[in-house]
C-alpha cells in the first residue's frame, strides 16, 4: 500500500513507509515547533489535572478535566497530520469559502432567537455552539481562516507598499474582529491585530505606513474608552490600581489577579512538591485556574525555572515556524508560518501579561496549555499548517521577508 507524497511544488507522488519516513525527517525546523506542541500538550495535561484535583481515587489517574484535555490533544495530533498531508496551497484556494463558513458562524452566535440549548452565555459572552457533547467556539477557528485567506490575498496584492492599498488588509480584519468583540469576546478580538501586522511586514508593507497607522491609533485609543462595556473598564481601572499599589480592589475585582500573583510567589524558584501545590491551588479559590490562569498553577508546581521553561518552550515553537517560513518556496507558505507565529506569540504573551499583572485579564486562554477543546484543535492545526509548508519548501533556502512574486505563479 502506498501513501501520497508531496514534492517541493507540491505535487502529490506514490511512495512507501521508508520514504514517508524520510520525507517526514526532511521536515526540518518543523519538527522543532512539533516537538514543542507535543510537550506542552503534555505538559497541559498534567497542569490541568493539578488545577482541578486535590488528590486521587485509588482506582483514578486523571481527573475528569484532564481526562478530556488528553482526548483534545489526541485528536487535536490527528488533525494536524491530515493537515499536513494537504499541500497548504490548497487551503488558500479555498480560503474564501471557509473564510465565509466561519463569519457564518459568528454571525450564528449573535442571533438571538437561537436557543439557549444551542448558543448559551457563558460569561455573559455568546462564544460557543453546543452541538450535543460537543462545544464548538467559532472565534478560535477563525484565526485559521483568517491566516489561510489573508495570506492567499496578500502573496499577490501589489497595494501593500502603499498606505492607500493597506486599507484593504484592514477591512479583511475588522470583520472578524468586529463579530468576535460583539460576543462581547475583546481580548480574542484583539489578537487578530497583532497578526495582520506581523504578516504585512512579512508580505513587505513599508514600515513606516505601519508605523504611522500605529501612532494613529494610539492617538485615537483614547477616544474608544467609553465604548467599553463596564466590566472592561472596570479591569482597566482595577489593573491602574495594582500599578499604583492600591489593594482596595483585591477582593473585588482585582481578586483573580491577586491570587493568580501570590500563586506564583508561592511556587519560589523550583516550585513545591505536588501534593503540598494542590492544597495551595485548591484553597487559593482562583477562578478559571485551569483556563486563562494556568499559568499561575505550573508556576506554584514548577516554581521561576519551570515557568521560564514553558515561555521557552513556545519560543521554540515560534522559531521553528519562522524558519519553516524563511525556507518557504514561495510568499504564501512564508505568510501562513508567520501569521500562525504571530498569532501563538501575541496569545502566549497577553496571557503571561494577565497572570503577572501586567495586563487587565481579557479572557484569553495559554494555547496547547489551557483547558478546551478548541482552542487545542486550533493551535493543533497552525502546527500542521508549518509541517505542511515545511514539506513542500523550496530546495534552497531563501530569505524569510523575501517580497518578490512567487516562483511558480
């Protein structure tokens, strides 16, 4: 029985399971950013099981929660080999019907005549579509379509050195970004920003027009504070608070930050033992501490030397795309690998920021690390979506940014 392979223009070709064995070693950097994706996953696991145990039945392994993430991971790898069997090229052919499948789906969330059966608040956000055992969150998917269909746009788009031609990057994005912010969901919301710059950059828009748009919109920022629904601004005005050293608000709404803190002070330097670190998670009372504040509980296992672990370990991830992408043989896959970079970077990092204190907490969840099953599939995805474009990359390496057509179109 033969398997297809696929050729550096991505042409598929018959071969057997030692040449599917040497084609998934020519993979290269990919494997890095594989490789990390399995220990976090691992890694999650295990924190989620710690977030959400005490302690252990004689006859139990895993709690029920980690049980889950364990089933999310596995079939999260699944779906990531099958989309590195599919040449990547193929996908932003069909960008713009998955782009519209997936606005469809956010527009569904915000109907409100749907039952509360199908799209029930959660948080007081519409994110989710339950579909029997299965809860789907759209939003997360989203950042997919939106990488595969941007990237398709701009490999071609001529505009994007002029300041005029960015304006329609932009509109591509604030429709995502404003279906996911009337969830309300802001902080999923805002991660789409960081990743339309990222990949203009990588595309070869000038650094000054981007530079400008910036400044603009840190002038106007202010103008969009009363827009803001009252529980936002009331993180922003609590996070001023833990900057001025105010602790009025540390059993209010400063709470879930506070004790996200003292959680990481507690884990010192190596950490605690992991009996003693379930009594300090468990009587901590820290809210989504198996979501959002994960963090804060490998922290308190692992102490300062585990949690710099896992900052490295998606550092490694990020470079490994980033290479992938620099190897690319053409702008698309460089485009996909560094969308998909700039989207776990941007979420790893207002994720780090919420859980020190750094940042008010906008609901954004550590990815391969936090607890659901969406978010795990998604991210699952973006890594086979760097082994796809690593294994149909060009020969020779070339320049990461590099801006020229592709070589093949």
């Amino acid at each position: 029985m033969t398997a297809p392979r696929a050729n550096p223009a991505g042409v598929a070709a018959p071969f057997g399971p030692l040449a599917l064995f040497r084609t998934l070693v020519s993979i290269g950097p990919a494997w890095i950013t594989l490789l990390a994706t399995a220990i976090l996953c691992a890694l999650s696991v295990y924190a989620v099981d710690l977030a959400t145990t005490l302690t252990h039945a004689p006859d139990e392994t895993l709690s029920a929660y980690a049980s889950k993430q364990l089933v999310f991971a596995a079939a999260g790898f699944g779906l990531s080999i099958v989309v590195m069997l599919v040449p990547v090229r193929w996908l932003g052919i069909a960008s713009i019907p998955l782009a519209i499948f997936t606005i469809l789906l956010l527009v569904f969330l915000l109907i409100p005549a749907v039952p509360t059966s199908i799209v029930k608040p959660r948080h007081g956000a519409r994110s989710w579509i339950d579909i029997g055992p299965l809860q789907l969150q759209p939003s997360e998917f989203a950042k997919i379509t939106y990488v595969v269909a941007l990237a398709w746009f701009l490999r071609r788009s001529k505009g994007r050195k002029t300041l005029r031609g960015l304006a329609r990057p932009f509109a591509i994005t604030l429709v995502p970004i404003g279906l996911i912010n009337l969830q309300p969901d802001l902080g999923t919301a805002s991660l789409f920003v960081p990743a339309l710059f990222a990949m203009l950059i990588a595309a070869g828009a000038r650094l000054r027009h981007l530079a400008l748009i910036i400044v603009a919109a840190l002038a106007i920022a202010p103008a969009a504070y009363p827009l803001l629904l009252p529980h936002q601004k009331a993180r922003i005005v609590g996070l001023m608070q833990q900057f001025k050293g105010d602790t009025s608000a540390d059993q209010d709404i400063n709470m879930q930050s506070t004790t996200a803190k003292q959680l990481l002070a507690a884990g010192g330097i190596t950490g605690n033992t992991d009996a003693k670190s379930r009594v300090y998670i468990r009587y901590s009372s820290l809210p989504e501490r198996h979501n959002d504040m994960i963090p804060a509980v490998i922290a308190n296992r692992f102490g300062l030397v585990g949690l710099l672990a896992m900052i490295g370990l998606f550092v490694i991830w990020i470079a490994g795309a980033l290479l992938v992408g620099a190897t690319a043989h053409d702008t698309y896959g460089r485009l996909v690998c560094v969308g998909c970079a700039a989207f776990i970077g941007g979420q790893v990092f207002v994720n780090l920021g919420m859980n020190l204190g750094l940042l008010p907490i906008i609901g954004i969840t550590l990815p391969f690390v936090s607890y659901g099953g969406s978010s795990m599939l998604a991210c699952w995805v973006m890594s086979g979506l760097v082994a796809s474009v690593a294994l149909r990359r060009g020969v020779a390496p070339r320049r990461a940014f590099n801006t020229a057509q592709d070589e093949d179109e």
